[in-house]
C-alpha cells in the first residue's frame, strides 16, 4: 500500500505556462469528500516562486491510495 510519505518524497513533472519542471512537492494531503472517491493533492514551488497545486495520486472509498 502506498502512503502520504512514499509520495511526497518521489520527483514529480510540473507544467506551468508552458514550462517544465521536475519538483518534490512541499506539502502533501488526502482530500476525500465522505462517501466519494477522493484524491492526493501536493503543493510545489516553482524556481520563479510561484507555488502550484496538483493531484498526485486517487483515493478509494476505502481510504487507499492508488498511483
């Protein structure tokens, strides 16, 4: 099974406006509205200083993470 820890420390590819980057996020967190499918969202600085969201990852009813 994967957790929280495993994604926040892989190198993830970032676009942001038309440029491209291989970032570790900052932060990671599940986000899993009750009796749906959720997701895994990770916060990224950019070189520029700009911080970007994205879904790393979804989660099932259960609670597992799937890559």
């Amino acid at each position: 099974m994967v957790k929280l820890e495993d994604l926040a420390k892989k190198e993830y590819e970032i676009e942001y406006e038309g440029s491209k980057y291989k970032l570790k996020p900052t932060k990671v967190w599940k986000v899993q509205p009750q009796g749906r499918k959720g997701f895994v969202m990770a916060l990224f600085r950019l070189p520029t200083g700009k911080v970007v969201r994205k879904v790393v990852a979804k989660v099932d009813e259960q609670g597992n993470i799937i890559t």
